[in-house]
C-alpha cells in the first residue's frame, strides 16, 4: 500500500523536495494522538507508549535526519512546535514539556555519538 502511495503524482512531486522526511514524521506525529483517541485508548496509554517511547525515538531519528540530509538547524524546530500546538488545542499544559524533550533528543540525533567531545 505504500509503495502504492509513492507513486501517486502529487506525492511523488512532494518527495522530490529534500525536507520531506522530516515533514512526513511530523505529520504522523501529529496525526498519531488523535487516532489513538478515536480508537478509545486510554491516556496513560497514549502518553506512556505514544509520547514517551514512539515520539521520542521518532525525534532522535529526525536529528540524525536533519544531519544525514544536511538540512539547516531550523528544520529540528518543526517538530517540537508543531506538537505543543496540537498540546493547546487537545491535551493538558502539562504534554507542553514533551516538546522540549523531543527538541533534546533531536539534539541528541544532531549529534551523532558526539557527546563526550
């Protein structure tokens, strides 16, 4: 099915542009929480599972991404950003702080096993 999904024009126009991984993991992010709310799963689930592990390994991926891309540094804010903007309008003030955490692990992926030079 995904296979099927890169070959549709408009998508296979997007994809040429270099940033569009890093667009594509975001949107899934964003989209992620309000499925997981339509099929009813709990929140500590949602958080636990969804906003702990999925999220932060997906922004530990993004920084390895803006680097192995060569994209500039701005592009490790989209995430961050685009999340507490779908924390404001859903979730409680407290989810904000995740935003913060994916920043750093993005950070973290920037870095490349570099953390001790």
């Amino acid at each position: 099915m995904i296979d099927k999904l890169k070959y549709i024009p408009f998508i296979k126009k997007l994809n040429q542009y270099q940033a569009m991984p890093i667009i594509w993991w975001t949107i899934l992010v964003l989209l992620l929480p309000f499925i997981f709310s339509l099929c009813r799963i709990p929140t500590v689930w949602r958080v636990g599972l969804l906003f702990i592990v999925f999220n932060c390994l997906v922004s530990y991926h993004l920084g390895i991404l803006v680097k192995k891309i060569a994209l500039k540094w701005y592009w490790l804010l989209l995430l961050p950003v685009c999340f507490c903007l779908i924390v404001l309008i859903k979730y409680a003030n407290y989810n904000l702080l995740f935003g913060l955490i994916y920043l750093i692990f993005e950070i973290f992926g920037l870095m490349d096993r570099q953390f001790y030079k």
